[in-house]
C-alpha cells in the first residue's frame, strides 16, 4: 500500500504545480474609485427658490462620474471653532436641527443618480427665520464611490467629517470651490 501512495502523491504534486490558466482581466485604475469632495459657496434659501437650493454633478464640474450607487455626503460649515489657537471650519452632517425661538429649523438633503439638493424643513415658517440661517450658507460635499464606502461599511462614523478626511485621505488643501448662484 506504501508503495502506491508514494507515486500517486508525486504525480499530484506535478499535476497542480504544472496548473496555470490564463490571467485575469485588468483591475480598475485606482483613479477610478477615488471620489471628490468639494465646497459649495453662498447659497441662499429664499422664498423664490422655494427655500431649496438644487444642483446637477454635471454643473459642479466635478471631473468624475457620480454613480447611483455612490455616498454623497453634505456637511454644512457650523461655523468655527478655536482648535489651539487656529480657527478651523465646523462641519455637520445634514441632516442638521437647529432650534430657534419662533421653532425647529432643519437643513436636509436628498439626491437622484444625476443631482442633489439642499433644502429646508421644520416647523417654523421658513420665510420667518434669520437671514443668518438662511443666506449665504457654505456646505461641503463628499462623494464617496460606493467601493470604498462597502470596504469600510461600519468603521467610518460618517456624521463626524474628520473621521471621514482621515478614512478617506481627502486633502483639504485641493478641495474645489463651486459658487451657488
């Protein structure tokens, strides 16, 4: 019995070293899973506008696809905060309540494969705010393509946008500037 398995083992050795197939398709270039962040300036919520502000990637300009099934995160500038002597930017996630006197205001968010946009809700007449909340608000928009946010699904808490720049290594310094009209 010792006798067979001996050259039976060394003819499978030989068989599966000798295996090869063709190789695989190329894998996508890492570019093309990078997403985009940008910044998204002056825009005011006004009655005219029904107190939405909407905008197309293909306007922002972006220089990257947005797939469907991609994260896009809007954080609204909070303001500043003091962070050892430097003043840095406050960003939270929307959707964001803030709680006035005369109510509850919220900036909300929703998205189609093609736009997003930004719009106000609550239970205060939005006509009847402060302009401090309603003109010249600044936002950041992150794009996240849906391979990296299935990658790292429950380790990134996506409502805290530093951990986001430091999961997603954005550079801050090259964040593009889009001005609402």
């Amino acid at each position: 019995m010792k006798k067979i398995i001996m050259p039976l083992l060394l003819a499978v050795a030989v068989l599966f070293q000798s295996c090869e197939g063709p190789e695989g398709p190329q894998g996508p270039v890492g570019d093309e899973l990078v997403g985009t962040t940008f910044d998204l300036e002056g825009v005011n919520f006004t009655a005219a506008n029904e107190f939405q502000y909407g905008l197309t990637f293909a306007d922002a300009k972006l220089g990257v696809d947005v797939l469907e099934s991609d994260a896009v995160l809007v954080y609204i500038n909070w303001g500043t905060e003091d962070v050892n002597g430097t003043e840095l930017n406050a960003y939270r996630l929307l959707p964001q309540t803030a709680f006035l006197d005369n109510g509850i205001l919220t900036y909300n968010m929703d998205r189609t494969a093609r736009d997003f946009s930004i719009f106000l809700d609550g239970t205060v007449d939005p006509a009847k705010v402060d302009p401090d909340y309603t003109r010249n608000q600044d936002f950041r928009v992150v794009i996240i393509p849906s391979d990296f946010a299935l990658r790292t699904a429950g380790q990134v808490d996506y409502s805290d946008y530093n951990a986001v720049v430091k999961a997603y290594n954005i550079d801050e310094s090259k964040i593009k500037v889009v001005k609402a009209n």
